[in-house]
C-alpha cells in the first residue's frame, strides 16, 4: 500500500489527468441532434504576454459553466483560440525589437510581420498552456486565432459587403490619434482621466474697433494656431451685435468670423467659444454646420506643423511659448487653475490628440438600434440592472465608428488603388486590373482594421461562418 502523501504535489497529479481528459476526447463537442447545445465562446485573451488573475478568474467561471451544463446533459461547447491584438501586440514586438537594436521601418513590413508571427507562435501557445494548467474544459480540437484562415475570410466578407451596403466608408472625420504609437483609436480606447491644468484667457482683437476684444477661455492655447471661428450663443444678448463680425485671431496674421451656434452654453465661461473644427470633436461638428474651414496644426508626433515661430515644437513646448508671446503682446487676460477631464490611450498613457485625419468608419446609428430595442425589449438583461443605463447612454450618444489603424500587424483593409487613375475598388481578392482605367497598377490600403472587428466576429467565425456549417447553424 502506498501512503498518501502529507502535502499535495500537483506536477504528480494535473499534467497526468488533464492529459488523459484531452486524450479521451472528454472535451470535444459535435453536432448531435439528439441532445441541446450549450455554447460558450471563450473571449479570446490577447497574444501579449501571460494569463493574469482576471483571466483566471474569467476562465475559471465559463469551465464551472460548461462542466455543469454536460453533466446535466447537454452537448456542451466551449470555443477555445486567442486574439491577435493588433495595436498590443505591434508595441510589444516594436519593444522586443528594439531592445534588439532593430528598428520597425528599418525590416519592413514583410519582415516585421514574420517577427510578430514568430512572437504569436511563442506567446500563444503558452497562454493555451497556462489555460491547460488551469484545467479548462475548452474544445480543443477547435481552437482558433483570430487571423487564422477562416477568421480572416469573415472579416473581408463583412467588410466588403457592409462597404456595399454603405455602412463602410472612407472620409476625413475627427479621430483620437495616439503620437507616440502613431495610429488612430476608437473611443472606447481612450481613457478619461482628472488632470490639474489651466483656463488660459484670451483677448481676439475685433477688426476695425482695434480697442475692442472677445474673450475666450481655453485649455490647449496651441490649438489656436488652428482657429477658424469663434462662436456664441444667438440667444446671447451680449454677443449679438458681433455675429458676422471679423476678430483678429492673435499670433497668426489670419481674421476669422464670429458665428451664432446653440452648441454655445453662454453661461459657462466667458460665453464665447474657440472654434478648432481640426482639433476637438464638437468643434468639428460646429464647423460642418458652418462651412468652417479645417486646419490641422500638428504633425503625427503631435509637433506643430502650422508655419512660422512655432513649427517643429513639440505640443507642449509650443504651448509655453505661444502664452508668452501672448502676454507680451498683451492678449494674455488671466490664467486661471481648472480640473478637466483628459482622454489618454489606454495603452501607454499618452495624452490622445484629436485630429482630422482620412480614415476608414463605420456607420452607428442604424447599427445600435437593434441593440438598444434588444435592452428596451426586456430581451437583453443587466446585472446588476444599472448597467443598462450605462449601456443605453453610450449607444443613443454612439459616434461613427473609426475602424482603421496606421499598424502592420493585423487584418489589412481590402481597398485597392490604381496607381493610374485614383480609383478606390473594395474587394475580398486583389483586382486584377482597375475596373475603370483598366490599369494593372494597383496598390492595396496601407491601413489595418481595428482589432475589435475581427473580436466581434468571433462568436460565429470561430464555428465556420460565413460558410453555413452545421455548428453555425
């Protein structure tokens, strides 16, 4: 008789049994129409490094959901793969590199995409051992990544038949851009933080009554170099006889317009507000109503591109220096301490930079409808219920959302030019020739998609979609 040891020793036992449990198929799931099927869609964890607690903890509740719905009878699936997490794991590789005394544009795309392939095929399959070691029950027969074949398949099938649809497009709108990863990011990367800065209050002189001024208030006084108009509100009574009015805009030379937009909330601040359509959202939304034009000021590394003293600073240091020179013109009124909430990139930290920029969106209103009559409807439910809420104001305030990045590692958009005429054709396959020049001189889009894309696909591009498979249906 063997004496049971006084200490658990797992090495002895879990790598024993799970192999066992992985040989004898105790896992895998088939199509069986005698039984009802029960599914759980793993969340893919993404390729950058190790499982944390969070995973553990997730993975742990789906493996008590699944081993409990198979004892009770079920064919119990639960879909296993790993996310390729575009932007995460290109700063990852781009720091591997780099300790490496390698530069990303020094290799190339192509080469740079086989570092990150070699960085997938190590960092994968040791977060799907980490999951082993956990012991989940996950299908593993069917383990899937994001861009392999058949996930990729369904990302261009969507993508070129919602650009069909119209619901993708190519247009210059603003975006959050990141200067230190040098991409654009949706809005739910973008994290909003409480930072200690300043109200800077400026004095615009009006055209022909030089003794005159409109005071404006503002936290970023560098993005004045990109002031096209200055609005206040038309029920403003102390504003009104200057709409339609010209104001010297400091600094630059350049007159623009006071316009009359209900955007303005006349009892926050001075009542008047700079317009910077290239550089802050609802700017840019004043600015299409009035046919403002938009003049981005910063380079992509968020040095200021506007000619003159100041381009080549950095953001920040043209901030100093553009208050100095305020002050001693006399333009600069007071400076006053203010709170403000701050977007930064939830991925390094960095203060994002609104900007207009050329990039590729989808349409949401149409898109969120279903999803809100789905929590309106009763058929969707929260818990806690106060999430709902949550849920409900993000969708009814939802904005176009920007799906294309400036990285190597990912699903590339599938949009061909012809390097002839300019023609722009979207298709799952290189054109051969350019449908309108007939030209064979094409290039595809440089851009890829954003990560989430693929991720929202996931539930059934991992079960054969778009091909009709009897897991999909």
């Amino acid at each position: 008789m063997k004496e049971l040891e006084k200490t658990y020793n797992p090495a002895d036992i879990e790598e024993r049994l799970y192999q066992k449990w992985l040989d004898s198929k105790y896992f895998h799931a088939e199509v069986n129409k005698n039984k009802k099927p029960f599914t759980i869609v793993m969340p893919p964890p993404n390729i950058t490094g190790q499982l944390h607690m969070g995973h553990a903890l997730d993975n742990t509740m789906q493996d008590i959901l699944i081993r409990y719905k198979r004892m009770q009878g079920f064919e119990a699936l639960w879909q296993p793969g790993t996310d390729h997490a575009a932007i995460a794991t290109e700063v990852k590789v781009i720091d591997k590199l780099k300790s490496e005394g390698v530069d990303k544009h020094d290799l190339g795309r192509d080469k740079f995409l086989e570092k990150a392939w070699e960085w997938k095929e190590d960092y994968g399959s040791r977060i799907v051992k980490q999951l082993h070691k956990l012991g989940s029950s996950a299908d593993w027969d069917r383990e899937r990544f994001t861009m392999d074949e058949g996930c990729s398949d369904a990302v261009l099938e969507v993508f070129t038949k919602l650009y069909e649809k119209g619901y993708i497009y190519k247009g210059s709108r603003i975006i959050n851009w990141c200067p230190i990863c040098q991409t654009s990011i949706s809005d739910a990367e973008v994290e909003h933080e409480e930072q200690d800065g300043f109200f800077w209050h400026i004095n615009y002189p009006i055209v022909g009554e030089e003794d005159r001024f409109v005071e404006i208030a503002t936290t970023r006084p560098e993005t004045m170099l990109g002031d096209t108009a200055v609005a206040v509100n038309p029920e403003d009574d102390r504003y009104k006889e200057l709409i339609g009015k010209m104001l010297k805009l400091p600094l630059t030379g350049r007159e623009i317009p006071v316009v009359a937009d209900e955007y303005v909330d006349k009892d926050f601040g001075t009542g008047c507000v700079k317009i910077t359509p290239a550089h802050d959202p609802n700017d840019f939304e004043v600015g299409k109503r009035h046919n403002l034009e938009e003049i981005c000021i910063m380079n992509d590394d968020a040095t200021i591109s506007a000619p003159g003293k100041y381009k080549g600073m950095d953001r920040y240091e043209a901030r100093k220096v553009i208050v100095a020179d305020l002050e001693a013109q006399g333009l600069l009124v007071k400076v006053v301490p203010h709170a403000h909430n701050v977007g930064t990139h939830d991925r390094c930290g960095t203060t994002v930079e609104p900007m207009v920029k050329p990039q590729w969106f989808v349409k949401m209103d149409e898109m969120a409808k279903p999803a809100i009559e789905a929590l309106q409807s009763g058929r969707l439910k929260f818990v806690p219920e106060s999430f709902g809420k949550t849920y409900l104001h993000w969708l009814e305030g939802i904005r176009d959302w920007c799906i294309s990045r400036q990285l190597w590692w990912g699903h590339r958009i599938p949009a061909y030019y012809c390097e002839e005429c300019g023609e722009m054709t979207v298709a799952k396959t290189t054109p051969a020739v350019c449908p309108k020049c007939g030209s064979t001189h094409l290039h595809q889009d440089e851009d890829t998609l954003d990560t989430w894309f693929s991720s929202a696909l996931w539930p059934f591009s991992t079960l054969g979609w778009p091909e009709k498979t009897p897991e999909f249906e």
